[in-house]
C-alpha cells in the first residue's frame, strides 16, 4: 500500500509564479530605499506602501525613474524628489 502523501500534488507546484515586471521594480526601489531609511533611523517600507507610492506612475516611467535613481549619487534623495508632483509643475 502506498502513501497517501504520493497522490496529493505538492503545493509548491500547484503555486503560480506571481512575480510581475511592476512587481520587480518595486521590491528594487523598496530595497534600495530601506538601506538609505535604516541608515537614518526610519522605519523600512513595505511592498503595500510601495505600491501606494507608485500607484499613478505607469511601468515604463518607472524604468525611466530607476535610471535616473541608479545615476544619482544620492539614490533616495533623487527618488523622493522625482516623485513628488510639486517639484515637477510649473
């Protein structure tokens, strides 16, 4: 007699792959920011507050923001500035 755990499908494999392309930038922007938050003594981001962060920024401005983040010398400086809408009007 066989074991009944060989006929149930493992749960790892019936788990799809979530990870999206926005979902990627997030957690890069999350990660990079939480070091400069640590430093500073600032409680870390998390992804929800990533995504409320970034919630009218559509994905392709988000590979503009990482480039112009990466080539800054201050990254969160840099992030927090270019997404603040009052910098950026007239």
């Amino acid at each position: 007699m066989e074991h009944i755990g060989k006929h149930i499908a493992d749960k790892s494999e019936k788990k799809r792959d979530k990870a999206t392309e926005r979902g990627e930038l997030m957690r890069y922007f999350m990660e990079r920011l939480n070091i400069s938050r640590k430093r500073d003594g600032l409680p870390p981001l998390s992804m929800p507050r990533m995504g409320r962060l970034l919630v009218a920024i559509p994905t392709p401005d988000l590979y503009y923001l990482k480039s112009v983040c990466d080539q800054a010398t201050d990254f969160s400086k840099k992030f927090w500035w270019e997404i603040n809408p009052k910098k950026h009007t007239k």
